[in-house]
C-alpha cells in the first residue's frame, strides 16, 4: 500500500497532503509546550470493553483517538492505570514534547507514587 501510495500521481495527493497535515500538527504541539511541560488527558473516550462486549471496528478504531496525534507528531507519551469507572480500567495519557522521554517517566513515576 505504502509503495502505491508513492508512486507517481499518488504522491501530491495523498503523501504530501498527509506530510503537510502532520507538520501543522507537530507545530500546535510546539506551541503547546511552550507554555507546559506536559498534557495530560484520558488514553481513549471510554472505558474498557469487557471481554466479547464489542466486535464493531469502528468503535474499537475510535478507542484510539486520543493517542494517535502524539504517535503522528513524534511525541514520547504514556498511559497509566487511573482509577476504575463502573469496575472498569481507565488509563491516563501523558504526553511530552520531543526528546523529553526522560522527563515524562519522571511524571509518570511521581504520579504513581502519590496515586
């Protein structure tokens, strides 16, 4: 697919889009931590599935939402155990900017610790 995609008539349309939408993402980052350290926000919109409860694909697609932009813009980021909504899990992701590994586990660890 990937080869397809950049192959001559299919570069302008969809790889270089797909580049200049990414770019523009990695600059709202960019400016996202210039006034903080870290975001910290759910992993996904819901909690878990239970075992079996869920076979729709585009629900179990969309329960990645919220941890694909760090992933797109090349951010290191983390999901920890929070707390449990109704006896189910529900993660928290912390997010940090580029080449900032260190300072997220930092983060992560002191959030554990308190927790």
């Amino acid at each position: 697919m990937g080869t397809h995609v950049l192959s001559s008539g299919y570069y302008d349309a969809y790889y270089k889009k797909a580049q200049t939408v990414r770019t523009k993402l990695i600059n709202e980052f960019s400016d996202a931590f210039k006034n903080v350290d870290a975001l910290i926000g759910p992993v996904s919109p819901t909690t878990a599935f239970k075992i079996g409860e869920n076979s729709d694909p585009l629900s179990m697609y969309m329960q990645d939402m919220y941890s694909v932009s760090a992933s797109l813009a090349g951010l290191p980021s983390i999901s920890i155990p929070c707390g449990e909504v109704s006896g189910m899990p529900v993660g928290l992701q912390l997010i940090a900017n580029q080449r900032q590994d260190k300072k997220l586990l930092q983060l992560a660890r002191a959030y554990e610790a308190i927790k």
